[in-house]
C-alpha cells in the first residue's frame, strides 16, 4: 500500500508547476507593494440600466533593486509615483 501511495505523490510532484518569475507576474493584475488589483463596480448607461464590469489597476512591469538584486516586478503607477519603490537603470 504505501508503494501505490509513494507512485502517487511522485505523479503529482512531477506534475506540479514549477512557475518562473515572469510567469507568475503575467497570471497577477496586483501590484506587488500595496496588493491594488482588480475592482468592480456597475457600468450605468444613459438609460440608467445598470451592468456589471471591471476596473483593472494601472499595473506596470519595472526593473527593481531589491536586497542588492535586479529583478522585474509589477508594481501600480501609485507607487511607483510616490517613490515606494527602488528603480534599477
């Protein structure tokens, strides 16, 4: 039994994702600093009929100084304008 049970994990461990940073940055609409993601709201028209829609965060992918390292980050234009984070050039 533990045999069959040991196949298993190794199947799912095979199978897991292993993400790069780039892919985890691109499946994310937060911002990495302040967590500013998606809203939603009603989209009201003239006729005042009211339909759902969405609002996404104005999200940016920068190069950052982060512990010495250079590494690309999705950060709001919110903080990257008030300077929460350190730019690499």
């Amino acid at each position: 039994m533990n045999s069959g049970y040991a196949n298993i994990i190794k199947r799912v461990e095979r199978n897991t994702l292993n993400f790069t940073s780039k892919e985890a940055r691109n499946m994310s609409k937060k911002c990495e600093v302040c967590g500013k993601g998606q809203t939603s709201g009603n989209a009201v028209s003239h006729s005042n009929i009211h339909t759902r829609r969405k609002w996404n965060a104005n999200i940016q992918t920068v190069r950052v100084n982060e512990n010495g390292r250079v590494r690309k980050a999705s950060v709001c234009t919110s903080c990257l304008r008030s300077g929460k984070v350190n730019r690499a050039v």
